[in-house]
C-alpha cells in the first residue's frame, strides 16, 4: 500500500479547516440576519445585544468608534464600569453613549463626556440608548486626550515691565495689537505610542508633548477632567457649601450646584485624592489647568476666551450674559451677576463659557469661584495643612508640581512648560479702570502674579466678580487656606 505523504495531509486539513469556518461564518451571519431587532437606531440581533453587553462589562468594545483626528487618544474607560460614556444633548439632557457609533467628534468640537453615577441611582441597570436621568448623575467629566503642542514662546520673563496705560477702559487699536498675544495654539494628537514623552524643547517652533499627560510615572492617553468646579453635595445655600473637612462623599461635580469653598488645599487634596482612588482621582494640577486651557485655544476648542461666570451665588455651569458690562479691554473689577444677567450651562449664551463654545467642553474656567490647584513652591507649605515632610512626598510622587525655590511674583521664567502661565507674555504692570496697578499677561489682560514665599500655591480662575481679569489664562497665588472664593477641581488619571 503506497504511504501518504504527510506534507499532503496537513494542506488537506488547513483547507477542510477553511471551509468548515467559512461555513460557520455564514451560518452565524444568516441567523443573525434572521433575527434583527430594532436597537438604539440600529438593526442589532439578540446574538448580537447579547456579545456588546458582555464587551461593555469587559471594559472593552467590539466595532469601537474610533476619532481619526485624534490618533489613538481615544477614551479610555474603567473596567468596572464606574465611569459611564455619555452624549450630551443641547438642553442638557443625558443619553448613555453607544461606544459603536460617534459619540464625540474633536475636529467638530465635539469632546468626549462621561458620567459617575450617584450610590443608588433610580434605575441600577442603565443601557445603550438610555436617558440617565439628572438626579442619578454625581459627577461629570470631560476627556482631554493626549497631544503635543507648538512652542510660541519660551516664557522666559524675569519681570513685568510697568507701561504708560493708566486711563480709559478701551484701547487704541494700535495698543491693542501690540499687547494682545492670544493665538491659535497648534496642537497634534496621538497616543503613547505616537507621541512620546519628550524632555523641555531649547527652542520655539518645535511640538512637545504636554506634561499633564505623564502622571505620577505613568504615560497616559489622556486625562479625564471636572466638567465643572467640585460642589458640596447636600448645600441648599451659599454658606452651607463653605465645609473645611476631607470629605470625599460630599464630592458632586454638575452644574447648578453651591461650588465647594471655605476648604484648605490640604482637605482639598485629601478629598480629592480618595474620592475615587481606583480612577486615580486627584487634586487638579497646575499643569492640567493648561492642558486644558490651551485646547480651549485651538482649532479644537473654542478659540477665544471663555465667557466668565458671574453666579452672585456661587453656582456651577452659568455664564454672564451679553449685556452684562465685564467686556472692557482694561481690567475692571465686574459686579457679579443675578438670574436678569446670568444664563444656565444649557443655553445659547451658557455654551460660551464652555472651552468648546458648545455643551460638550469644560466650565467654570473662568470665574465661578477661584481655583486651587496643586502647584506649589517646592519646600512651602503656607497655610495648607500640609506639613513639608508630606508636600515634599506628594510631589515626588507627581501629584502636585513643583516649582523652584526661587518663585517670586514675577518670576515667569520660572513656569513649568505647559502650565499656561510664563508662555502667556510678555507681562505689563498698569493701572485699571478702578485706578489699581495690577499685573497682566499678553492674553486677554488677566492677572498675572507668579507663587510667592507667604503664598506659595498657585490659584487660577478669578472670580465671580473680578470682570475682565479673569479668564482661563488669569493665574495669580495663594497661602492655602480656604476662604469663601475659592473652590478646586478634580481629574482622573487611571491607565488600563
């Protein structure tokens, strides 16, 4: 009997192989087809609902919509669930995002949203397609993916020049174009992979990657960021959100909601810090505030100055409204505002204090209350809370930026690339509108005061009444104990 040769053997079962799963394939997709069910707008089968529901449990997703534009920065999302993905409606309304279609668009200015949900939300098994009901969302975030960016400017100023601008509220044109330095910020996106952490740039006109995506060691795609300034759960007034305690259960991040003040960094920290450790919650950093306040000033963003809030009450997610006289070029202290000039975070003039121009940015970046974030002298505590044996480890473990001994208040050069402070220059000195000398930046006239040794943390924002100094740009400092104007903002850094 002639022997087989094995070799045939093998290529007759690799080609039996193929058919038997071509075959399948086949089968499964006729039986599929044969049981179409309508589904958030699309024709899914139950096989099908079936295999997403195991994906969205997993932590991960078949047929992800992915955004071009962004490179492989795409979202990333925890694997328990805690963090929900959602789409935002222009009158607010919230819908659970279907991860298979495109729920957010950057090149349209369409960022990403997602939710955390209360401890007992009404309904414990929200789906694809659902509306999540405003009363069962705790917080809310908005993703800011990974990117490098075109150095402008150095930001190598050692002082704040006094100028001769002492009297009307308006510019000449001429003034106004030889001060005024916003621009368009250039900006590319890209994952890990793509974009890679660099060291600080010698020169202008190279991209670098922003420091707020290398976290406590890790490289990150990107950062999940406070949709608004950290309320008080449970407040039902002004001085009821004023709480000096570490309290990670009163943490609600919504609009119209009492903003968090009367804290000290120290119970800011802790609190934010612990309110969702398994998402890697922390205190905003200074260099986070950047991030996100030159996105706002790109082609993805809003490309101006955000609208300030001017909530008298010191809620979250208003903005003030176009005749409400804050718009002079000098800087003026602006009354704060009441519901005849102050318009919701979910109307055509509350889209304007958004870092998009529409309802999928971040808020409250001008305005609100004024923000601690966790940028500090290194070695200075003020009167944070913080002992200097705890500060020194917080910032070696990369949870607060450290800035170098010598900080004074115009000691710009002194910036960390990225934190949007120095690159805002040149800087001037001249009185305002209320015959004040105060020190500005180049973009949009905001304050600018660099930390100082008896207050040695950075505060970024201005205030509900603080007209046109303020802005996302505005940085100025503090000692670090809490006080009625002052909130702070959370972000979530986890890495799967």
């Amino acid at each position: 009997m002639k022997r087989i040769n094995n070799k045939y053997v093998f290529i007759f079962g690799l080609i039996l192989g193929l058919i038997i799963s071509i075959t399948t394939v086949y089968a499964v997709d006729a039986y599929i087809e044969s049981n179409k069910v309508a589904y958030n707008n699309h024709n899914k089968s139950n096989v099908e609902e079936a295999i997403d529901e195991l994906y969205e449990k997993s932590g991960l997703h078949k047929d992800k919509w992915i955004d071009p534009e962004l490179n492989g920065a795409d979202p990333v999302f925890d694997n328990e669930g805690k963090l929900i993905p959602v789409e935002i409606k222009s009158n607010g309304n919230v819908y659970y995002a279907n991860l298979n279609s495109e729920w957010y668009n950057y090149k349209e200015k369409r960022w990403a949203n997602a939710v955390i949900l209360v401890d007992s939300p009404s309904n414990t098994n929200y789906k694809v397609g659902d509306h999540i009901v405003e009363d069962d969302i705790e917080s809310y975030f908005v993703w800011i993916p990974r990117y490098q960016y075109k150095i402008w400017n150095d930001g190598k100023y050692t002082s704040a020049p006094n100028t001769n601008i002492l009297t009307n509220q308006d510019y000449s044109t001429s003034m106004d174009q030889a001060i005024n330095k916003a621009r368009i910020i250039d900006i590319k996106f890209g994952d890990v992979n793509k974009i890679p952490k660099m060291v600080e740039p010698s020169t202008t006109g190279v991209y670098y990657t922003h420091p707020a995506f290398t976290f406590a060691g890790k490289d990150l795609n990107g950062i999940w960021v406070g949709k608004f300034e950290t309320g008080y759960k449970g407040a039902n007034s002004t001085a009821s959100a004023q709480v000096d305690n570490e309290e990670k259960d009163s943490v609600i991040i919504k609009p119209d909601v009492y903003s968090w003040r009367g804290i000290k960094i120290k119970n800011m920290y802790m609190t934010s810090y612990n309110y969702e450790r398994n998402l890697d919650s922390h205190m905003m950093k200074n260099t986070e505030w950047g991030a996100v306040a030159y996105l706002s000033h790109s082609a993805y963003g809003i490309g101006t100055e955000v609208k300030i809030n001017n909530a008298s009450d010191w809620k979250t997610g208003y903005s003030a409204a176009p005749n409400t006289n804050l718009s002079s070029r000098l800087g003026v202290t602006g009354a704060s505002g009441d519901t005849e000039h102050t318009q919701p975070w979910n109307s055509g003039v509350g889209y304007l204090a958004s870092t998009t121009g529409n309802i999928s940015g971040v808020y409250d970046m001008n305005g609100g209350a004024w923000e601690y974030v966790a940028g500090c002298i290194d070695g200075l505590v003020g009167n944070s809370g913080f002992d200097t044996t705890t500060l020194a480890n917080e910032m070696t473990k990369g949870y607060i930026d450290k800035y170098d001994k010598n900080s004074n208040i115009a000691t710009y050069d002194k910036r960390i690339l990225g934190d949007a402070t120095g690159e805002l220059g040149p800087f001037y000195t001249y009185y305002d509108s209320d015959g004040y000398p105060r020190a500005h930046n180049s973009w949009y006239y905001d304050y600018a005061y660099f930390a100082i040794p008896i207050d040695p943390w950075f505060v970024r924002s201005g205030s509900v009444g603080d007209g046109s100094l303020a802005g996302q740009f505005n940085f100025n400092y503090g000692t670090g104990v809490g006080t009625a104007t002052l909130s702070f903002r959370i972000v979530l850094t986890f890495k799967i």
